[in-house]
C-alpha cells in the first residue's frame, strides 16, 4: 500500500492530481494524455525517482532537423519540469524555435530500466526580468546545491563572459518507462 501511495504521489507530482484522476475516471482521458501508465510503469517511475539527483539526457530538435541531446540538471515541481539554461547555448534558440523537448532518465543501477518525459514550454523567464528575473537565479541555486551539495550561488557561471540565464517551464505531455529494476 505504500508502494502505491508513493507512486501516485510521483505522478501526481509529473501530470497533477486532475490528469490522474481523470486517467482512472475514463479511458478517453487516458488516449487525450497520451500515456502509458499500468502498475509496473508507476512501480519504475517511483524507483527512478528515489535516486535523485538524476541527470537527465535532454533532446531537442536542431535547426538541421535532427535531434540535439544533451545531459541537463533539471527540476519539477506539480506538474511542470523546469530546464535552466545559459542564453548563449544552441539550445535556448531551438528552444524557442521548437518548443518541444524530451527528457530521458535513466535508473543509475541499471541502464535498462529508464523514464522518457515528453514535454512542451509554457513560459520563459529570463533573469534580466525586472519582475520574475531573481526566480531564474532562485532556482539556479536550489539546482547547484540539488546536483553538487554545495551552497549556493550556482558556481559554474562562465567568468570570461556576463553569463544570462533562462528558464523554461515546461508541461508534460506523455511518460513512458521500460525495464524492471
């Protein structure tokens, strides 16, 4: 039972509480959400999830038409995933091109057993925001310390330049897992 409980608190984290009470009221929620969850899948995305921090491998499409992949700190909080970026990557301008990314997580004791996140932005902030601006570096600094157990600020800003950051909040659209612990 508590197995279960913490599984649904996992994806409830990843897809809201609405969209998985809507997945067990009916099926025609579940096509509209596009995912695949049964109770092996809740079962791996809760045991992924208990090794945090995990770097996630980040794809996003290129201007070339081929996907870019990448290993990124991430965060989530409810049902949004947030990728903090430097505004002098590639990425941030594919970002905006295509709004579109998907994220790959994989367990650290074994490889075979993963978690794809496929999500789309729904805002930007920039740092240089006079309003939500100082959320940009918050959550910079909540990441640094999440990854490296260090205190913030975030200490790998490029010093040879004036380093921007972005950050892209970004819904989920579908999850999908494969492999057994």
């Amino acid at each position: 039972m508590i197995a279960v409980i913490g599984a649904f608190m996992v994806l409830s984290t990843l897809l809201g509480f609405r969209a998985l009470r809507s997945l067990s009221l009916a099926s025609r929620d579940f096509k509209k959400i596009n995912l695949s969850i049964n109770k092996s899948n809740i079962r791996n995305i809760t045991i992924i999830f208990s090794y945090e921090p995990v770097t996630a491998i980040v794809s996003v499409m290129g201007r070339t038409g081929r996907p870019n992949l990448t290993p990124v700190w991430f965060d989530y909080s409810g049902s949004t995933i947030y990728l903090n970026l430097a505004t002098h990557r590639k990425k941030v301008d594919w970002l905006r091109e295509n709004p579109q990314a998907t994220f790959l997580l994989m367990n650290p004791e074994n490889t075979y057993h993963w978690i794809s996140i496929k999500a789309t932005v729904i805002r930007e902030v920039s740092e240089d925001d006079p309003e939500q601006g100082s959320r940009v570096t918050a959550q910079l600094d909540h990441i640094w310390t999440k990854y490296t157990g260090a205190e913030p600020p975030y200490g790998l800003r490029d010093p040879s330049m004036d380093e921007r950051r972005v950050l892209f909040e970004m819904g989920v659209d579908s999850v999908a897992t494969f492999g057994q612990p």
